[in-house]
C-alpha cells in the first residue's frame, strides 16, 4: 500500500507533515550554524545540530548553493509571516512596526557571507532578491500604513525607503564590534513618530 489508498490517503499526509517538520529542522539548524560560522560552515556540523547524519543534509540538498538559498527562502517566509501576527498582538501599528524591524535587523546581521554569495553568477541566487523584495516589501508596508493610519508615523515614507534605510544601518555590523546598528535602528524607527 504505497499509494495510502488503504487508509483513506492519510498515510501521505503525515509523512508530508513530516517530511516538513523534517525540512524545518535542517534549514533551522543550517540558518544557525551560518550565523556561527558563515555560509561556509561545514555541513557536517549542520547535521550535528539538526541531529541527522550528512546524508540526509545531501538527500534534501545536493549542494551548498541549494541549502543557501533554502534557508534565505525559509527565513524570508519567516520574516513576512510575523508581520501580520505582530500587528494582531502588538499594543499599537507602531509597536508592531518596531517589533518587525527588529526581526528584518536579525535577519540581515545574521547572514554573513550571505551577500558575497548573492552576488556569485549562480542563476538561482539571482533570484533570491526579488523574492526579498516581493515577500517583504509588503509586509513592511503593511505595517507602515496601520502605524500612519493610527497616526502614530509621519506619512510619506515608503516600506522600500524604510528597509533600504534599515539595511544600509545593518551594512558591516557583523565584523564590527564597535558599531551598534540595533542602536541606530532603534533611532530611526523613534524618529518616525508623528510629533503634534
């Protein structure tokens, strides 16, 4: 009974259920270890944190550049998804938009040599930052025009001006341990506040 016909078809349901918790748990474990270590962390201890042998780590993705952009693909979808959550539990747009911000910091400082990679010739890392785009940019705008519909911003400022001006903050902050970007994000997103 391969096709799970004999059990009413529930049997393929749980094991894609798993088959995403499984995907779940190497991109988490590879998103850390590239935090450790950079893009170039060695796959074998990126099994050793997801608990599986190497094998596996190849069965999902036969090569560096595919688990790279699996991970960026898994955190971006991560990132987009909290927006709307934030915004539905937040004290205010602002709060919600502050408390966004802080995940697009973590984000982006966390992905050392990320954007070496990003700029390789591989087709498939060309990609990567339309889908940034795509997937964020919204979010962020979403969050931008609840927090000046509430008048808690000043209006005027697009989503894309405010995470290009988040991301050129972020620029250099995870070899620089003299330089504060969560500071200076910090101020950025206070200085948006609508003054009477």
């Amino acid at each position: 009974m391969t096709d799970g016909e004999g059990d009413g078809g529930r049997a393929p349901q749980r094991r894609r259920a798993d088959a995403v918790r499984n995907e779940k748990t190497l991109l988490d474990a590879a998103a850390a270890a590239f935090v450790a270590s950079g893009v170039e962390a060695p796959v074998r201890d990126i099994a050793a944190r997801a608990g599986v042998g190497t094998g596996t780590i190849y069965r999902h993705f036969p090569t560096r550049a595919d688990l790279i952009i699996a991970v960026y693909r898994h955190q971006v979808d991560a990132c987009a998804a909290a927006g709307p959550a934030l915004l539905a539990s937040s004290a205010s747009p602002h709060a919600a938009l502050g408390r966004w911000i802080d995940l697009f910091v973590d984000f982006l400082v966390t992905k050392r040599g990320l954007a070496g990679v990003l700029r390789s010739d591989d087709a498939g890392f060309g990609t990567l930052h339309a889908y940034f785009l795509d997937r964020l940019v919204p979010v962020c705008a979403h969050l931008l025009d609840a927090a000046a519909e509430a008048g808690q911003v000043r209006e005027g400022l697009t989503a894309y001006e405010l995470m290009r001006g988040v991301g050129n903050l972020c620029i250099g902050a995870d070899n620089d341990p003299l330089y504060d970007a969560r500071r200076l994000v910090g101020l950025l997103i206070a200085g948006l506040v609508e003054r009477d």
